[in-house]
C-alpha cells in the first residue's frame, strides 16, 4: 500500500516546549493508523499541522504526492483531507441535518450569485447536498434529531455528527483526534464499529486516541509519540510487547490494555 | 418548497399586500415620505444583517456606502448628465469596488478589525463629503439630483417612489433570504459558529467575509442612490458615523440573523425621530442608549424575543 499522507521531519515548538521533533509518519488509503501517546506527546500538534491550524518550524506533509503545507484550511477539504476535533466543534445553533451539509461545502460548487439568483443549476445541487447529508445521519444513527440545534445534541451524538460532517464530502483522508474521549463503553464500541466501515469504504484514517482499548482493536498499524518524539511504529501486537513503549507507560500496561 | 419556504413566501406575500393597500389609508405625503424612509433603511439594514447577523462581522460604516451611493449616482446624473439608472448602478460598482479594498485586508485579521476600519473610512468620506465642495456641494449640499424614470415617466411622487422603494425591499429580502438558505448561507453561519470547523469543512472562511461585505455595502449604495434620486439634494450630515451606528441598531434592535427583524427594526426607529421632538433633538444619544439596553438586556432581538428564543446566527431566520 502506497501512503495517502506522507510526514516528513515535521518541527514544531511552541515558546521552549518542543511539541514535535522531527515527526515521520505514513499513512496509507483504507487503512487506520492510530497515533498514541501520552498527554502532550505532540498528537494533536501533529494533527493541526497536517490540517493547516498550525504552522511548524521544519518538515514536509504531502497529501497523494501534493505538499500541503501552507495550503488555506479550506483547500484540504476539496482536496479530499478532512478532520474531526478532540474539543466538539460543532455549528451548536444549526441543526444536525445543515451540520452535515456544512460538511458538503467542499463537494459542492454554487456560490453568492447563482444562490441568491436561485439558479436551476444550484436547486439540483441543494438536493444532492440534502440527501447526501440525510444518508450520512442515518449512516451514524442520528437521522431522529436531524432538525434538533446540534447544541442540543447529546455529547455522544455531537462526537458522531463530527464524524458524519467530516464524512459526508467523500474524502480519502480522515484525521480524527480523539472521537471516543468521554463516551461509555457501550458508544465507544459502537464508534470503533463505525470507524472500521469508513475504513472499509477505502478511506484512510489517522486515529488520535487514548483508547487503548479501541486503538489496539480496530488499527492496522500504531505509531506512538512521546515528548514529541516517534519512540515505536508496527501493528498492534508489536506495539503491546515494545519494551519502549511500556517503560514510556510507566508500567502501566495492564490499565492502558498493554499486556507484556 | 420546504416547509420553511412556504412560511418565508407566505410572511412576504402577507408584507406585500399590506404594502399595496397601505396608500389607501396613507394618502398624507408627509407619512408616505416616512414609509419611503423606512424601506430606503430596511434595504441598508437586509444587507447589514447577512453581514453583521450571519457572517458575525460588524460594519460602523453603512452609512458612507449609503452615502457614496447617493453622492456618486447623485452627481453623476446632476453634474454629468448620465441617465439615473446607469448613475445607480455605476455606483454600486465602484463601491463594491470600495467594500473590497477595505474588506480585504481587515477581513484577513482575527478579531473585529472591520469596526475599526469602517468606522475610520466613514469619518473620512464625511470630511470628503464636506471638503470636496467643487464637486460635492460641501456643508449646504448637493442639489438638482433628477429623478429616476420608469418607461419614461419619472418617479417624483411620494406614491411613485413609494412604489420603487418597497419594490427594491421585497426584491432584496428575496435575494438575501435565497442567500441564507443556500450553501453559501451555511457556510457563512458556520464561519461564525465555529471558524476552525468550517475551514476544515472547505468554507473558504475569507474570501466569504469579504464577499458578504461587499454585497452589504452594494445593498447600502443602491438604498443612497434611490434617496437621492428620490429627495434631488442631499447633504453629508446625513451620511455621518451616527447614521451608520442608527443602522447597525435597528439590526441589533429587530435581531440579528433575522431577515424579518430588519424589517420590524427599521420600521420601529425609523420614524422616532420624527414622531417624537424630544427624540429626535437628542437622536444620537437615542439611538446609543437603545442600542446599550439591548445589547444588555435583548440581545437576540425583538423577533427572537417574540419567538421566546436565545440569540442564533441565523439559525432562526424565517
């Protein structure tokens, strides 16, 4: 499998705080690759870089062979780059259905003119965008409260409408930065569950998380971050038994689901 | 037509025909003038609200677009001869042309740059207003403005303008709320709400700030032109920062993100200044301390009061 997203060497610090040094990751189509770390080991760094919300010092991203550094956010989207964030950004007073649809932006093209024109062209768009976005809300269960405010929303419900936004443009590329984090285990199974079938579709996943639970369950392959450095890379079941990895635990294995 | 649609049409349809039977109660000129002011003031304040109600960006300087409108259409047409109507659209162009060399770098900046901008760049069309006197008539005015025409017959009566003015309204609540209920309308409630996630979500997050401002400031220059086509002279007081803080005010007072609530705002301060002497003596202070106890005490509105609602960018509207 030939990588989707390519990190090379990427450098951020932020005041005397190194949060990433020299960061090499690869992530591949239809596959997860889960970024795991300790807090403040540099994963959403990494992630915001990638995703054009911070500027890093030194390194290259490349997204199917184009650099995407420096690129405006909204252009990762039409590129096919989308991302989910750890603290819920949802639109609150819009409902769950124009979340969605929000989400459609990308794949979507009329703009001020033809919509305050109401041209044929945008009416047949509109509902392409409208159906696309109810399918999404049943793909993730929330087509019940699809006329609710999203603030309104249950916590797990808005974590899931994140995920349908950043689905519903078609992408190749999801980063996810913690989906699960505060939801049971009931709803973070349910997520994992999810996750797999996006994957399934051939949309590659970089999955931030501190579940190692679901981490180890659904991922392909785990690279992990301390201290903003990559200490170990390889599947799940290399990662559980890496010597480094454990000590960076603390020997904490057992609560984090590593078994030595 | 979506549910929301019908509603939208069906409130415009209710609008339109009390429009048209209001001049059979309204025969007084002087009230007719009134009515023209308001709907002069709900076109600026339709535009203002896409800007200040959707986008979240506030303008303090409405006024000088309002104001560049009635000055360039009015000069145009008075002192170079050019048919109104061309006069009326050649100033929208070039003060689109104007909202976009002030939107572009201020809208680039986190943070509400663009009050300062604006209200730096209506203080500066005021003085030009009053310093170009060659051109402009200076303090005492412009004046010999000829009235628009329709088919040929010229639009100088209060019941003709009357007929104009409310007809450009309807037009621009259609146009914005087609706006609003758009892709485009989404994106620029979700640049609001939650900026990160909508760039991540491909909303162009400047480009679109830029672009709503522009078509305020166009709805504002279209309202000028018609007044001064309308009255014939017009003077700079007209046209000050205290006109553009009234404007942003019946937008706050009717709702922001409410396309009707420019409407009801509008309508209600319009006419205090003329109704109530005491008011309209000490107008700017009127309209500061209005906007002060809204802010304070109603800040979704008198519509999204009346819906029992709590503040929502647009989420509301209609």
């Amino acid at each position: 499998m030939s990588a989707l997203l390519t990190i090379k060497g990427l450098s951020v610090r932020f005041g005397g705080v190194q949060a990433l040094s020299a960061l090499d990751l690869e992530a591949p189509a239809g596959a997860i690759t889960a970024l795991i770390g300790p807090n403040g080991a540099g994963k959403t760094t990494a992630i915001n870089c990638v995703s054009g919300v911070v500027a890093p010092d030194a390194g290259r991203v490349s997204f199917d062979g184009q650099e995407v550094l420096g690129l405006a956010g909204h252009k990762l989207a039409c590129l096919g780059l989308t991302r989910t964030f750890q603290n819920l950004q949802v639109f609150g007073l819009m409902n769950a259905l124009e979340n969605v649809m929000v989400g459609l932006h990308a794949a979507s093209r009329g703009g001020f003119a033809a919509a305050m024109l109401r041209l044929p062209l945008l009416r047949r768009e509109e509902k392409a965008i409208r159906e696309r976005a109810e399918e999404m809300l049943s793909f993730f269960g929330l087509e019940k409260v699809a006329h609710q405010p999203a603030e309104e929303l249950a916590y797990g419900d808005q974590k899931r409408l994140e995920l349908a936004r950043a689905l519903a443009g078609r992408p190749r590329l999801m980063l996810l930065d913690e989906p699960v984090a505060g939801l049971n285990a009931a709803e973070t199974h349910e997520i994992g569950g999810l996750i797999v079938k996006i994957k399934e579709q051939g949309i590659g996943v970089v999955l931030v998380e501190h579940d190692m639970g679901l981490v180890m369950h659904v991922s392909d392959q785990v690279a992990v971050l301390s201290g903003g450095v990559l200490i170990a890379q390889g599947t799940p079941e290399e990662i559980q038994q890496d010597p480094e990895v454990l000590r960076t635990y603390l020997g904490g294995g057992e609560e984090f689901g590593l078994v030595a | 037509m979506s549910a929301q649609g019908k509603k939208f049409f069906g409130c415009l349809a209710a609008l339109a025909a009390v429009l048209a039977l209001l001049p059979l109660v309204v025969t007084n000129p002087y009230y007719l003038n009134v009515l023209n002011v308001v709907a002069l003031n709900v076109l600026v304040v339709t535009g203002l609200n896409l800007l200040i109600g959707y986008a979240g960006q506030i303008s303090l300087g409405h006024a000088a677009f309002f104001g560049l409108g009635a000055y360039i259409s009015g000069i145009l047409s008075g002192s170079y001869g050019w048919e109104p109507w061309t006069a009326l659209l050649a100033a929208a162009v070039v003060v689109a042309v104007v909202a976009l060399v002030i939107g572009l770098p201020t809208l680039r900046l986190e943070g509400n740059y663009l009050v300062m901008a604006t209200l730096g760049f209506n203080l500066i069309v005021s003085v030009l207003m009053v310093q170009l006197d060659d051109i402009t008539g200076g303090p005492s005015g412009y004046t010999g403005i000829p009235s628009l025409s329709f088919f040929g017959a010229p639009i100088a009566s209060d019941i003709s303008f009357y007929w104009l003015a409310w007809g450009a309204v309807l037009v621009g609540l259609i146009l914005a709320r087609n706006l609003v209920h758009s892709r485009v309308g989404r994106g620029l409630k979700a640049l609001h709400e939650a900026p990160l996630a909508a760039a991540a979500s491909g909303v162009p997050i400047e480009a679109y700030k830029v672009k709503v401002f522009v078509i305020s400031a166009v709805y504002a220059s279209v309202a000028g032109s018609l007044y001064a086509h309308y009255y014939g002279i017009i003077t700079p007081a007209t046209f000050d920062i205290f006109k553009s803080v009234e404007l942003v005010t019946m937008c706050i007072v009717g709702g922001m993100g409410s396309l009707w609530g420019g409407l009801f705002g509008a309508a209600l301060l319009t006419p205090m200044p003329q109704l109530l002497a005491v008011v309209e003596e000490y107008k700017d202070i009127f309209f500061g301390g209005i906007l002060l106890v809204l802010l304070i005490f109603l800040p979704q509105g008198l519509v999204g009061w009346l819906e029992g609602k709590r503040v929502r960018p647009g989420g509301r509207a209609f």
